[in-house]
C-alpha cells in the first residue's frame, strides 16, 4: 500500500513538472561553462538562466541609456572640435 502511495505520488509530481518544463539542446561546452558559473552546487539551471537573462536586460537597459546620451552629446561635441581655431592650430 505505502509503495503505490510514493508511486502515485512520483507519477504526479513528474507530470506537474513535464506540464511547465521543456528540454533544450546545448553543447558540452556550453554545459560545462555553465556548471562553472553557478552560485551554489545545487542552484538549477533553470535559476541560473533566468539570472543571466535578468542580468543582460539590466545591461542592455544602460547600454541603450548610454547610447542616448551618446547621440545628444553628439552634436555639441562636432560644435566644440569642429571649428576654425583648432584648425589652425593644427597647422601651426
């Protein structure tokens, strides 16, 4: 009785989670890099992706801010370096 309890149990539990899980295909290398980047032994690598996906959104967020900055900045930069004195002072 106790072992069809745990049987019904794992047969449950494996459908709950084959319900909101997918498999995907990485190379070995890929694996490994990513076993080497985990925090902790057992952190998931489900855990670790969503981390890394946080991560670059938050870098890619600044980068576009930089960008920005960037292409207002542009202008009065050409106003400031383009101009007759410091051609003439190159040509000194």
């Amino acid at each position: 009785m106790e072992n069809l309890i745990y049987n019904k149990y794992i047969i449950d539990y494996r459908k709950d989670i084959m319900a909101e899980s997918t498999t995907i295909q990485l190379d070995k290398e890929l694996l490994e890099e990513l076993k080497k980047v985990k925090e902790y032994p057992r952190q998931t690598y489900n855990e670790l992706i969503e981390k890394m996906i946080k991560i670059f959104k938050n870098v890619k967020k600044n980068n576009q801010y930089d960008e920005f900055l960037h292409r207002i900045q542009k202008q009065k930069m050409k106003e400031l370096w383009d101009n007759k004195e410091d051609e003439e002072w190159e040509n000194v």
